[in-house]
C-alpha cells in the first residue's frame, strides 16, 4: 500500500551506498546473495528449537541486499529483464517458503497451522496470477500500439492505471508481515490467518479495477 510513496526514501537510503561497492560485484552477485540469505533465514526458521534471532539476521539481510542489487543496477546503467527476472524468482521463492519454514519450526504437528499457511499460499498464487495477467495484456496493448492501432494505445493506458494500482499488501507490508512471523513463531498460525485475509481484499480491489478496465 506504500510502496509507491515509500519509494524515493529507498532511493535516498541505497543509492549513496552504490559508491562503494567494489566495481568487481555485480548486481547478479548481489542478488544472488539475497537468495542465499533468504534461503538461510528459512532453514533457521525450520530449525527445531527455532533459532529467532539467527532467522531474523539472515532476513535484514536479504531485505538490504534485495534493496541494493535494483538500486546498484541503475547507479551503473545495467538494468536487464535478466536481472528483473532472476530477482522477482528470488522474492517469490523465499515468500513461498519463509511461512512454511517457520511453521515447520514451530508447530511441525499442528494441522490448523498448516491449513492456515496453505490459506496463505493459496492466496499469494492468486494474486500472483492477476498480476502477472495483468503484465501480460499490458505488453499486449504496448505492442498494438507500436503498430499503430489507437485502440491498443487507449487501452494501454487503462491497463497501466490498473496495473499499478496499490492493494492493500504490497511489498513493505509483506516485509513487516513476515518478521513478526520471524519474531514471534508461535503466532504463526493467526499471523498466517491475517494476511490471508489481506492479500483477499488485495485480490478483490485488483479484479474489480481489472474487470473495469478490461470491459
């Protein structure tokens, strides 16, 4: 919901650490890391006794460095859609698995906390689904409007409004969502629940603007 305006003090907080970086690290480097950090906090989440403070410091980390990888690319000119890519299939992986990890960690037994972490995942995929589509038909338009057909340009145009529309979960939220998972392990069957119910009322505000704009 903030990400938009939470923006230019991202920018303001990394770009100044671009400069030193050493020339020899790549943005693929640091994203990779991330990964490497994400996948680390996983595995101590799942740990039994769950080991909180050494979960929690591998997942600053892969949130600074999934913060520096973007930033460093555009400090040097060498943004790609590789490097998009590769870092969008990062974030989503360790979302995937950082509920289910901590779950496994805290309540390994309990099948009401895994019907809520599968509520969870069940909505990320839906959600995922309607962004995603959304990206799809928006190249579409851009691409009939190359061609010159103005009726691909007036729907470009819709769809773009829709596609950055904010929902209620976006990227600072889930971030906030997940380390008090983190934090607080036992709770993470009603934390589980909540953001199930959130990331639904992000799916509804998202096909209604979709439906209107696709008429």
């Amino acid at each position: 919901m903030f990400d938009i305006s939470l923006r230019p003090l991202k920018d303001k907080l990394f770009d100044p650490c671009c400069s030193y970086v050493p020339a020899s690290i790549k943005p693929l480097h640091v994203t990779i890391f991330a990964f490497l950090f994400g996948l680390l906090s996983c595995y101590f989440a799942a740990t039994k006794p769950t080991s909180v403070s050494l979960s929690l410091l591998f997942w600053a980390l892969n949130r600074a460095l999934d913060c520096l990888d973007g930033a460093l690319a555009r400090h040097r000119g060498t943004t790609s859609d590789l490097g998009g890519f590769l870092d969008l299939l990062g974030d989503f992986t360790i979302y995937s698995l950082l509920p289910i990890a901590i779950a496994r960690g805290s309540a390994p037994t309990d099948p009401g906390t895994f019907m809520a972490i599968a509520a969870l995942e069940a909505t990320f995929h839906v959600n995922n689904f309607i962004l995603f589509y959304l990206a799809a038909v928006t190249e579409k338009a851009v691409s009939e409007q190359r061609e010159g057909d103005a009726k691909g340009k007036d729907k470009k145009k819709e769809l773009t409004s829709v596609m950055m529309r904010p929902a209620l979960v976006e990227g600072m939220e889930s971030g906030l969502i997940f380390t008090a998972m983190l934090g607080f392990p036992d709770s993470i069957r009603e934390l589980s629940w909540t953001m199930s119910g959130l990331v639904a009322f992000g799916i509804i505000q998202r096909s209604a603007w979709a439906i209107g704009a696709l008429q």
